[in-house]
C-alpha cells in the first residue's frame, strides 16, 4: 500500500482539521459507515488517490494560512 492511500485512510475518517467540512470531496463519503469507506477508497487508481491527496494538502495549507 503506497504512503499517500495510507494517509488517505485518514481523510476518510475526518478532515484533518475537525469534522466534514461541507466543501470537501470526501463529504458525503465520509457519512457512510466505515467498511463502505474502505472499499470506495480501494476501487480508486493511484492517480485518483494521489489527486485527491493533493487536494487536501493544497485545502490544509490553505486554511492554515488563513488562520
């Protein structure tokens, strides 16, 4: 398992920051249970992952600069 889909075990579960922002992709993911988190995560490409990843970090440097 490559360190960006680890990590993006995480933002499945919660934002980085506390909760589920509205305006994140991972929204509506995020209110089904947990197995069916997993399994969404699993279907995705590398290259989906890694977007997605991407778009956090962009989302957290953001909000935290602002902060």
């Amino acid at each position: 398992m490559s360190e960006v889909r680890l990590a993006m075990h995480g933002r499945i579960l919660r934002c980085s920051l506390g909760g589920n922002p509205k305006e994140c992709p991972l929204h509506e993911i995020r209110q089904r249970s947990i197995e069916e988190r997993i399994v969404w995560l699993d279907s995705k490409s590398e290259e989906e992952v890694e977007a997605l990843f991407s778009y956090h970090l962009k989302c957290l440097d953001e909000k935290t600069e602002s902060a």
